[in-house]
C-alpha cells in the first residue's frame, strides 16, 4: 500500500512516495491501520483519495478478487475515515488510474470511447466516453475460452508462468479483440507497471484494429487519479 501527496491541478506528486506492505491477509481492519500509519507518515489532516482493487459503489466495497473476502459489504469510506480521521473517498484502482490518464496522460483530450486496462496482479478496466468515466468496469472478469482475463493476461500470469512476450502478447491481444468486438473503442491504454515494457510486446498485438498505446503516467497513475477521485463524485 503506497501513499503520496499530490497536486491536483498538476497532476504531480509532491512528496516522496512511502509505502508499508500490503497486510495478509488483507483484511479491511489491518489495512485500515496501515491507511492511518500512511496518513500519520505526511501529518495529513486533508482529503485523502484511495484506490482500491474491487468494485467500489458509493463507499462500499463489492467485490475484492486478489484481497480478503471480509472486505465484501464493508463501508470502505466510513472505515477508513475513522482509522485515519481524514476524510477518505474510495475508488477502484484502474477507473483511479484511468482519471490521471485522461486528464495528464496518454488519453488526454481523446474523445469517444476510450478504455484503460491495467496489467497487474489482476487486469482492472476504466471506460471514459468522451472523457466521462463509466464507473466499476471489470474486463478482468470477462471470460474467454472458460478462463477469466486475469487468469490469462495479467503481468502476474506472465511471471508466474514464465510466459515469453510473444506468449503472453497473444493471450493479451485475445482480451483485447473481445473487449473491441464488444465496445468498439477509439484508443486502448496499457497501464500497470509492465507499460513499461510495451516495446517488447506491441508487436504482438497486431491483429487489433484499435490504436493502442502505453499509460504515460506510468506508475503514479494510481495515486495520482485516486487523489482526483477524491470530491469528484461517486
Ligand atoms: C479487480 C478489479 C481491479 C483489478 C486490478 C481485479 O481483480 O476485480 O476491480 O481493478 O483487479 O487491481
């Protein structure tokens, strides 16, 4: 679980990042204290912003995929509120990470339908239609073949299952064709921290008609869209 303060209207982190593992197991009391250790960190008083890997609707917490499943029912602002005594708007992780692309980073002034996929532990999805976010998208969750798309094309599955990046491109452009099939978009944006390597894979991509390009925002896109989320609706 990372933390960091952030500028709004920049887009930029302004301090360092500070991070405390991720507790197991992951249930929402010991991750509500690792919240107030982070905000104890900055002496933060302020809003505080925070993405979550789950379906999050209206505060509560609906689906925890690669968490504890304690977290299923939880009021995940009115709990980490308490913990921390800042007032905490949640948010899932890649409709969090979709924001700060749209607005500072690859999918920047694009209009129509734009989605993000972040590839990670899980796949998450953030759709914007004409820059508006459609909220708690799970193309993760998509099956394809009798498998779901994160059993098939997280970066997770690549470790776990020493894929090659033709390998594991494949299965990706998989997801990606059925996603297009159904949706149609105008941009695809790969996020999560294996964007970094888009070079090596795009090339396995071919077969999707769509353009698809990398996060820009990389690694601070998570925190930096949660800090958006904060205030801007639920
Ligand atoms: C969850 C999504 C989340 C994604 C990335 C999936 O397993 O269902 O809500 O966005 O992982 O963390």
């Amino acid at each position: 679980m990372k933390a960091a303060e952030v500028d709004t209207d920049t887009g930029e982190m302004v301090s360092d990042k500070f991070r405390i593992k991720t507790p197991k197991p992951a249930t929402p009391e010991a991750m509500a204290d690792v919240v107030r250790q982070l905000t104890e960190h900055f002496s933060w008083t302020g809003p505080v912003g925070v993405g979550f890997p789950g379906v999050v609707q209206s505060g509560v917490i609906q689906t925890a995929a690669n968490l504890d499943k304690s977290w299923i029912g939880v009021d995940g602002d009115a709990l980490f509120t308490e913990a921390s005594g800042c007032d905490v708007v949640m948010i899932n992780d890649a409709d969090a990470a979709g924001l700060a692309e749209m607005r500072f980073g690859a999918g920047e002034g694009v209009a129509g339908t734009v989605i993000l996929l972040t590839l990670g532990t899980g796949i998450g999805s953030a759709v914007f239609t004409n820059g508006q976010l459609v909220r708690n998208t799970e193309f993760g969750h998509l099956v394809l073949d009798g498998k779901i798309a994160e059993e098939r094309a997280s970066s997770r599955i690549k470790e776990e299952k020493e894929l090659s990046y033709k390998q594991w491109g494949k299965a990706l452009e998989k997801v990606l064709e059925e996603v297009e099939k159904l949706f149609w978009p105008n941009l695809f944006i790969l996020g999560g921290g294996i964007s970094k390597e888009f070079d090596e894979y795009v090339e396995h991509l071919d077969d999707v008609r769509t353009p698809v390009v990398p996060a820009e925002a990389l690694n601070r896109a998570g925190i930096v869209g949660a800090a958006l989320a904060h205030g801007g609706g639920r």
